[in-house]
C-alpha cells in the first residue's frame, strides 16, 4: 500500500544491523489522529511482531482533548478501561525519515479474543471497501488536504493564548512562486521527506488565506490514501515542530479562508479499469452517474462524517470555495460534488470535508454513498450550472447538532454502518457539542462584558 518499500524481512535486519532502534506503533482514533506507542527495536522483535501490542480501548471513546468520556457501549468506567490490541498491517510499514532510526507501522484495532473493533476508523472504511468489493468494485483517489503555516511555535502559540500568530505568508500567495519561495525550507522537507515515508508527493502550492498550504500526494487505492493522509498529518506538524513553527489542520482557524480536505475518487471493476468513464471524453457511464447521484441523495445524511467539529462549519460560507448547497457540477468548485478529468481520468471531487476531517470515515461515507446509489440505481439529478451559492438547492447543514441529528436518524447510515457504529460516533458528536455549550468564548466576553 505505501511506496516505501520496506519490508518485515528487512526491518529485522534493519534492527539487527542498529539501522533502526525505534518502531512506531500506531492507530488512528476518532479524531483521525495516528495514537500509539515508540517501542525499542529489539522488544518488537521478540514480542510485537507476531501478536501486537496492548492499549487502552479508552482510545476509541476519548474527546478531542483526550478526556474520558461517559456514555459509550465500548468502554468506560463500569467497564473498567481494559485492553485492545493494535494488530500491525505489515502492508503499511514505513520509515519516518524526520525522526532517526525510526520506522512505522500502522494498525488495526481489534479485542483481546482477535475479533475487529467495529468502531475503529480504519474498520468502518475497510467494512464499506468489502461491500464495494462485493459488488466487483474497487476505489482508488487521492486527498488534498490544507493547513495554515505559522512562524510561531506550538508552545509560543498555547502560552499566548493562540492569539497574535504570525503567519507565514503576509498576504495571499495561492499559485505565487514568490510566496511559497519564501516558505520553501519547509515545503522542501515536508515534500521529500514524506517521499522517503512512502508517500508519492506530488506538488506544494500556496492558499488564499495567510500561510495557507497544500501539498498534493498521487492517487492510490483508498485504504492507502487514508493510510497515508494520517502520516502526512502527523509529519506535517512534527517537522514543523523541529523548525520551531506550528500547522493547523483546523477547518476555519481564523475569519479568513477555512483548510480544506477535498477528496478525489473513481472505481474499477475487477480487472483494474476505470468504470466511471464512457471512453476518452467527459461522459459519465451508468455505474458513475449512479455513484454520483448516492454521494449527493446522501450529503445532508453523511456531512457529519465529512465535518466532525464545531469549528467545522464556520468554512461554509458563501464565495469561499467551500460549498454551502447540496448538488453537483461540471468543473464547478462552488458545488459540492464536482466532476473533474476526462477519459480514464474521470473522476468526482467531494469538496466538503474540512482539513480536520477523519479520512477514514470520510471515505467510508463516500463509499457507502455510491453503494447507495448503485443498487438503488439512483437517477442523477440535473447539475448545478453557474454559481451554486445562489441556487435554491437544499443547503449542506450548517450546525454540528443538526449533522448529528440527521447521521443519527438516517436509515441510509444504519443500513450501510450499522447501529454499533452509528451511536458511537453520535455519541462523539454529542460529546463536542455539550463541551462547546459549557464553554464562555472570547465573543460573549467581548460582547458582553461591559454593555450588558
């Protein structure tokens, strides 16, 4: 799945050799955020690499700021916190070039008899690639996913309250040579440094909103691309902590221009060609006009996976980039679902995930929205011509509460992830929203403190 590669049989020699003296061992949580432990060279040898590792299953119930949290059928307090186990994917074994003698492996959670953790992440998108599969298909894409750059440090940043950043640009530099020169320390090691972790590193552009960028990876199979969004995530803001500067992946971290995570996909039948095209042109074959038609009959099920977060939705707003209607278009980017390439190229962008989107859960939800449309052959309704800001085309939901409530209540998301996963992660979402209602924000100070 990844390029790096580095196999089992080569680790140990690695190891043996005190190549490599550190073996990252992790999973991705709720947040989408790789958790884990650094475990010595020799000890992985003799006692991770065939059975895994322990961890805590409080991983999989525990807020942004990892606190415990009540309320969850998977774990808790009555329950008494116990044990899963991280199970390597060898598949996805890498060196992370940024940090000496290092390498990773990335995994899936499981319980302690070996029987999957439904609820993990990485799980729920393997559980929709078996359907896809089933039907004879599989996906390959790619995700774009934007930061915002800043000359502050993550320490600074927090002991000022993450007020008064320097940002790393001082005005727009979207496409500027100029601007992204100025940046090109970093951009440099972020590029070829994840090309050394197996990534296939593309191209680094500037964004529209100060220090804003984005590093472009090529497409591969989803399991792959979501495997490899979390490491560039990580990566991103290890080595931007080694430079002394600090990457937000927040969808809307300031009033300009929010980050986001657009996600590129087609499909193939079983002998690894393209489905979604008719031939050389921009027609849409049956299969895609149908795939297409679930991703957009499901949007206002499915946002909350595309937009976990409070913050999330500050990015909706008309004339920023990010969509605010329900709909698709030709090469449109105010639409929500666009369709982009030609030929064996032909593909669709789904252009509301936030840079602070789950990856996997968002492609989980991409994936189940085409099965929908595919064996419920959905007719695709007509495209959103021109600016899809001023259409009267039902709107993406604009709250947290009300993306929660409508992913709790759909019986498209029951059908396709199951009750189990359905109410772990509306119970997360419930989670988000009572901490933001109990919390007094800068704004009701401001607004409040001497005039009312």
């Amino acid at each position: 799945m990844t390029s790096s590669d580095l196999t089992l049989e080569q680790l140990q020699a690695e190891i043996a050799a005190g190549r490599v003296d550190t073996v990252l061992v992790a999973a991705t949580d709720m947040q989408g955020r790789l958790q884990g432990k650094r475990i010595t060279g020799r000890f992985f040898l003799d006692e991770v690499k065939d059975s895994g590792t322990e961890g805590c299953n409080y991983l999989m119930a525990a807020d942004v700021e990892m606190n415990t949290v009540d309320g969850y059928e998977l774990t808790s307090w009555e329950h008494g916190y116990g044990d899963l186990m991280f199970v390597p994917d060898y598949s996805t074994l890498r060196r992370i070039p940024w940090h000496p003698a290092t390498v990773m492996v990335q995994c899936d959670l499981a319980f302690l008899d070996g029987s999957p953790l439904t609820v993990s992440p990485r799980q729920v998108l393997k559980a929709q690639l078996e359907r896809l599969d089933e039907l004879g298909y599989s996906s390959i894409g790619a995700t774009e996913l934007e930061f915002v750059l800043y000359n502050t440090g993550y320490r600074e940043a927090m002991a000022g309250d993450y007020r008064n950043l320097e940002a790393a640009s001082t005005y727009n530099i979207d496409y500027s040579l100029f601007g992204t020169g100025q940046v090109e320390g970093y951009l440099r090691r972020l590029r070829n440094e994840m090309d050394a972790a197996g990534l296939y590193t593309e191209s680094a552009k500037g964004e529209c909103n100060l220090g804003q960028l984005e590093v472009g990876f090529r497409y591969t199979d989803m399991l792959a691309t979501c495997d490899n969004h979390v490491v560039y995530k990580l990566g991103a803001k290890e080595i931007a902590d080694q430079e002394g500067k600090s990457v937000t992946f927040m969808a809307k971290p300031n009033d300009r221009e929010g980050s986001s995570c657009h996600i590129h996909m087609s499909i193939s039948d079983a002998a690894g060609t393209p489905v979604f095209p008719t031939g050389h042109g921009t027609e849409m074959s049956e299969t895609m006009k149908r795939f297409v038609a679930g991703v957009v009959a499901t949007q206002h099920d499915f946002t909350y996976l595309y937009a976990p977060n409070i913050n999330s939705y500050k990015r909706f707003a008309d004339g920023s980039f990010a969509p605010t209607t329900v709909g698709w278009g030709w090469d449109n980017r105010t639409c929500a679902v666009r369709i982009v390439g030609h030929g064996p190229g032909l593909r669709f962008e789904q252009r509301v995930p936030g840079a602070d989107a789950n990856p996997y859960l968002a492609t989980a939800a991409l994936i189940a929205s085409g099965i929908h449309g595919i064996e419920n052959e959905l007719e695709l309704p007509e495209a959103l011509a021109g600016n899809a800001y001023t259409q009267h085309a039902p709107t993406i939901p604009r709250r947290l509460h009300d993306a929660v409530a409508a992913f709790e209540t759909s019986d498209v998301a029951r059908r396709a992830f199951g009750d189990e996963v359905v109410d772990h992660y509306t119970h997360a979402g419930r989670v988000e929203m009572a901490a933001f209602d109990a919390a007094v924000t800068d704004w009701e100070v401001r607004r409040g403190f001497e005039r009312l």
